[in-house]
C-alpha cells in the first residue's frame, strides 16, 4: 500500500513538473513572438549598423576629393553631391538585397514601392553645405517605419565616429551605450541647436524672429547644419533642445526616435504631432514646454 502511494504521489509530482514546465516553455514562447512582431530583431539592427557604417564610410572616403564639378543644385541655395547619389544608390541596393520586398523612401531618389507594411527612410548625407565645405557635421540617416510607425533608426557622423541608434521601446544609444536628454531646467543653462533650412528656400516666414526671441534668454546657440545629428545631440544631453521648420521627413525620421527613446519631448510648433510639416522641437521635459511658449 505504502508502496502504492509512493508511485502514485511521484507520478503526481512528475505531472506538477510537466505542467510547470509546459508553463514556462508557453510564456517564453509568447515573449518571443511579441518581440519578432513587434520589435526589431537582432539581425535587423545589426544589419542596420553595418549597413550605416558602411555608407559613412564611402562618404569619408569622398569627402575631401568633392570639388564644383560634383555639384548640382536643386535651388539655388540647395546642394546635392555625386556623394549624395552614390550613397543613397548603395543604401538602396543593400536594403533591396536583404529585404526585397520592403519599401523605400530616399531624399535623392524619391519613393519606390507602395505595398509593404514596411518603409526605409534614407537621408544619405543630412548636412550636405557642410559635407561639401570641408566640415565634420554631416550624417547618414536611415530608419526603419512598419505600419506608419518608425520602429528603428540610426544616425551616424562619420568624422565625429558617432553612431546613434533607437530601437522601438528599447531605448536609444551613442557608440552602443545608452543615452540619454539632459536634465537642465532652466533656459539661462541652456545650449540648444537649430537650424536654417527655411533660408535655403527663400521663405519669407522664415526662423530668424524666433531665433532672435530665443536666443538671448540661452547660455548659447548652436548651428551644426544636420537636424539629424542635432536631434541626436539633444538624445544625448550634448544639447539641451532643437528647433526648426522646414525640415523633411528623411531629416528628421532616425533622430525623432532617437531623441523619444532617450526621454526627449518631441513635437510640432504647437506641441502637436504634426512634425515636421509644422515645425519641429525637441527637448527634455523641463525646456520643451518653455520652447513651446516661445515658438507658438
Ligand atoms: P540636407 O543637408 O540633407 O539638405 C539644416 O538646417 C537642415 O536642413 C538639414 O537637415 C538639411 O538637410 C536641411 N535642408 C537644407 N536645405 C534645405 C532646403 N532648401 N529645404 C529643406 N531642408 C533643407
Ligand atoms: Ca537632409
């Protein structure tokens, strides 16, 4: 009898086992197809990563051998590189190799495909006038959209060796370690970035009247001329916040994400989401209300 409860009481016990076991086995399965679905797998950042570093190189390579006759101008004031082409040509080839059926968006190429819950957006130098004259402040900027929402980005500064990178709900990095915005509270211990796109297109509402409002009330202004790395900065705490308007989505698509998944604020000019169709402002939480009040 004894004997009889000992089998029986085992048995029960290697049930118990089984089911916690199958219990387990079931919850991390589920953890799993959430993060395939939802998020970004770790082949796709690295790919991502590769892929940027790679195309900051070519950029690198080029720079200091641009003269006039590999310049054309889409306005007068905007400038656009064989760099630019050949950079973007490559990007788009790489993307098309490894995920042919995504879509894609490119500054200098425009869009191909309509079809894919999936959309890259490329900026293949944001910073151009700066690329073009010498200086180091330009980026490549690629990210990742899946149903109309950006999921990944990266931004990387090939002469500053800075890669930026966000991934969805996972945070945002610098050279692989996390970032994040700056806790400044106060605008008189403020640097913040903007920038003048609006000048190059000859609007007459155009950014020097909240340049001149903003300004005077900062510890200081920087001008890097990429709104890509100056979103990056902000992300970073090397700024403390980010105005501009006239921007397009390729500048500013990595850097938003960035700049979100390091804690910053981002928004239109009204504190909306309409950017960057009206304007764009990023910034911890204590400076982006107090730029909204200014920028209204
Ligand atoms: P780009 O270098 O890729 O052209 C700097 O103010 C930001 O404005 C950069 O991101 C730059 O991107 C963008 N920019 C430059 N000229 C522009 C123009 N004429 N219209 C809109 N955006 C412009
Ligand atoms: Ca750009």
């Amino acid at each position: 009898m004894y004997n009889c409860y000992c089998i029986l009481s085992a048995a029960y016990q290697n049930v118990f086992e089984n089911l916690y076991l199958f219990k387990c086995i079931l919850i991390c399965h589920n953890r799993l197809n959430k993060y395939n679905n939802n998020k970004c797998g770790a082949d796709l950042i690295s790919f991502l990563k590769d892929l940027i570093i790679r195309a900051g190189n070519i950029c690198l390579e080029e720079q200091n051998n641009i003269t006039d006759k590999d310049l054309e101008f889409k306005t007068p004031k905007d400038l656009v590189t064989i760099t630019d082409k050949k950079v973007e040509l490559f990007i788009i080839q790489e993307i098309k190799t490894k995920y042919p059926q995504h879509d894609i968006l490119g500054e200098e190429t425009g869009r191909s495909g309509n079809s894919s819950r999936f959309l890259w957006i490329i900026d293949p130098i944001d910073g151009t006038t700066s690329y073009f004259h010498g200086q180091p402040f330009y980026a490549v900027s690629i990210a990742l959209e899946k149903d109309g929402q950006i999921i990944l980005g990266a931004v990387y500064a090939p002469v500053l060796g800075q890669l930026f990178h966000g991934q969805i709900d996972k945070g945002a990095f610098l050279n692989d370690v996390p970032i994040n915005v700056s806790d400044t509270k106060h605008l008189t211990d403020a640097v913040m970035g903007t920038g003048f796109a609006c000048l190059r297109s000859d609007l007459k509402n155009n950014n020097l009247v909240h340049f001149n409002t903003i300004v005077p009330q900062l510890r200081d202004i920087r001008r890097y001329g990429s709104a890509a790395i100056d979103l990056c900065y902000v992300a970073c705490g090397k700024l403390d916040g980010f105005w501009e308007i006239n921007l397009n989505i390729y500048d500013i698509a990595a850097g938003a994400l960035i700049v979100q998944e390091a804690g910053g604020n981002l928004s239109d000019f009204s504190g909306n989401t309409d950017y960057p169709e009206k304007g764009i402002v990023a910034a911890n939480s204590y400076l982006h209300p107090l730029l909204i009040k200014m920028l209204k």
